[in-house]
C-alpha cells in the first residue's frame, strides 16, 4: 500500500472534519470522526501525528483502518479511493543539446516569480505593521475560546471581558470544554489533557490547556483520577462546546 497515497488520504479526512467541526484541535477532530466512523480516536490521534504533525515514532495505520478513513471520504474503501484518482505518469520530453530547455524556462520563471512575490510581501508587511499597529494585536475571551481583537477597543470587549496582548499558543489552544466519562482526559504516555477549575458555585469548569482562568485569573489545575470520579458525568455521549458566532 504506497503511503503517499495514506498520506493524502489522511490529509482529506481531517480537512473534511475541520468542515464539519467548530473545534480544530487533533483531539476535537478525532473525537468527531470516530462518532461518525468504526475508528477509535487514538487511532485518529496516532493518524493526525503522523502524516500531520510529522511524528515519524507512529506507525502506519492497518489496512482496515485506511478502508474505514476511505467510507468516511465517501468510497467503499482504499481499492476504489486509489482506482478514482488515476496518476497518470509524465512523459518527459528528451534534453535538447543536453539541456532541458523548457524545464530551464519554467525553473527561471519560478525563480523570478517568488523574488517579486519576496518584495511584494515586504512592502505589505511594512504598509500593515506601520498603519495598522493597534489592530487584531489583542485578544478577549468569548464564552468558550479566545478569538482576535483590535486593542483600541478600550478594556472591556462586547462580551464584558478583558481585552488583553495576543498570545498565539493561548488564542490556538484554549477552549473550555463539556467532558464526560468519555472524554480523553489523558494523552498515551499519561499527561494530562484537561485541566479544570472549581467556581463559586462549587461546580466544576474544564479546559484544554494549563495556565490562568480566562476571565478571573485564577490557576487551572490538572485533571485528575479523583477530579473525574467524582466530578465528571458518567453519560458516554461526547459533547464540547460550542465557538460563538
């Protein structure tokens, strides 16, 4: 089985899923494939850090799974994903006088091409940092993630939360989640994956990355065996929250 092909095959379902998906993280994505699919999330998981990430320590995912990631693309399986997509081979045209002149034009148009596109680039970037510095450098949490903001929209934002510098890591990867019994609360080698806070209310709050409470600034805690015993709904359904319009 040519894993160019599992490669390509991969890349289509997760670009399909982040279609169907409001949450883009590896785990959201998985979670939502395996409810549609046979597919176990950790096998989308080891899938996504392979042919996503680059992780080279996973293996190739078994023939049946690649059948399953297939019917979720909408085939019967990797016979008739592979038989409708024909790679026809390139006839290479013979070397005139030695040299491929039309290759020697394609590569020197390129090549010219991507040194304009360099400057056009520069002079944007300049344009965009030198009229627009105030702009979208700033982020503010809205219900359950953190979205983009321009910093001249005073302290506050439309939804009664700070407005604070941009941070990209915290912007792509906080997001306050519904778990339940069913949740990955752990990654394989048994690092947590939640982390949760308990409110005024003495109920309990979860999010996907460590650091401060988005809105009160108080430090998350790692999830815990305990945590989840006692906290955590026992119904299977997976649920997580919604990104606000």
């Amino acid at each position: 089985m040519d894993e160019k092909i599992v490669e390509e095959i991969i890349g289509e379902v997760f670009k399909k899923a982040k279609k169907e998906h409001a949450s883009h993280s590896k785990f959201a994505l998985s979670n939502h494939i395996s409810n549609q699919t046979d597919l176990s999330s950790r096998t989308l998981e080891r899938a996504y850090d392979r042919y996503i990430n680059k992780k080279t320590k996973y293996g190739v995912p078994q023939a049946e799974s690649i059948d399953l990631f297939c019917k979720y693309l909408g085939y019967e399986d990797f016979r008739d994903y592979a038989e409708s997509k024909p790679r026809d081979a390139v006839i290479e045209q013979p070397p005139i006088n030695g040299i491929d002149k039309q290759k020697l034009i394609i590569n020197i148009s390129i090549a010219f091409g991507l040194i304009l596109l360099f400057f056009a680039f520069q002079k944007w970037s300049d344009f965009k940092y030198n009229n627009n510095s105030a702009v979208d450098k700033c982020m503010t949490w809205a219900d359950s993630i953190y979205i983009p903001i321009s910093c001249n929209k005073g302290p506050l934002s439309k939804y009664g939360t700070q407005v604070k510098p941009l941070d990209q890591m915290e912007l792509n990867n906080m997001r306050k989640v519904e778990v339940n019994a069913a949740y990955d609360f752990f990654s394989e080698d048994g690092k947590p994956l939640v982390w949760y806070f308990k409110n005024k209310s003495n109920e309990h709050e979860f999010f996907t990355a460590p650091g401060l409470h988005p809105i009160n600034g108080e430090t998350l805690r790692k999830i815990t065996p305990y945590i989840i015993q006692n906290y955590v709904p026992m119904h299977l359904d997976k649920k997580e929250s919604f990104t606000p319009e």
